[in-house]
C-alpha cells in the first residue's frame, strides 16, 4: 500500500515528505506541484486501491467501508508547518499503538529523524570543540 501511496503521488507530480499509516486513518504532508488540481483524484485512486487491498486480504471486511473522506489543508506558516509535522510524527504515540513514536514502522518518523540528525552532523561538526570533559 505505501509503495502505491507513493507512486499515485508522484504519478502527479506531488512530492510526499512525511506520512503515518495507521489501521483507520493515514495523514501525509506533501509537496503540491504547480497545477495542484488532481489531489482529489489522487486521493479517490489511493482510497479506491487500498480499499481493494485490505479487503483482499482481510475478507471480513468486505462490508466495511475502509475510507471515506478526506480534508487537505495548505500550510503557508513555517510554525504551522512544523506543528503539524510534529503532530503527524507523534500519532501513532497519540493513539496508543506505541509507546515511542520511533517504534511504528508505517510512518516517516524514523527515516527523517536520521535525516535531520545526519544533516545536523554535517552541518554543525563537532570535532574542532575544546570542551573538558573528563567525566
């Protein structure tokens, strides 16, 4: 399912940055392209495929409605931005799948978390600091 996530969006031109899958509800941030138009449709195919999927594979659900709806929401604050990724990351946390966030396996949490780590490292290198430390 996340491979088919990524390939819709990018099919479109969109570029996804963070994620979270969980059992009833997903939240992604992405990058819109120019022409932003088809996010419903790439939404409605996500739904349509997924749906087909976890019915498949979990036959007893074949009369439960798996999605049906979707709000998006542009984000042109940098705090807005950041809380929101925050609040995404810390999700699966929130609803009590895990107790660390870096635990749940559907999600970007972990990957961009050495991202951000590795890029701190390179961009703030610590090996020229005189700090005593002799603890």
């Amino acid at each position: 399912m996340v491979e088919y996530l990524f390939k819709s969006f990018k099919h479109y031109e969109w570029e996804i940055e963070d994620w979270v899958l969980l059992d009833n509800h997903y939240h992604l941030m992405a990058v819109a392209p120019q022409d932003a138009s088809k996010l419903p449709r790439i939404i409605n195919n996500f739904h349509r495929f997924s749906s087909l999927y976890i019915r498949k594979i979990r036959p007893e659900l074949e009369r439960t409605q798996i999605f049906y709806n979707y709000w998006d929401t542009c984000i042109d604050f940098e705090s807005s931005y950041f809380s929101r990724i925050h609040y995404l990351w810390l999700n699966p946390e929130k609803h009590g799948y895990v107790k660390d966030a870096k635990e749940w396996p559907w999600g970007s949490y972990r990957t961009r978390a050495r991202e951000l780590t590795a890029s701190i490292i390179t961009k703030y290198p610590c090996d020229k600091l005189k700090i005593k430390d002799n603890f």
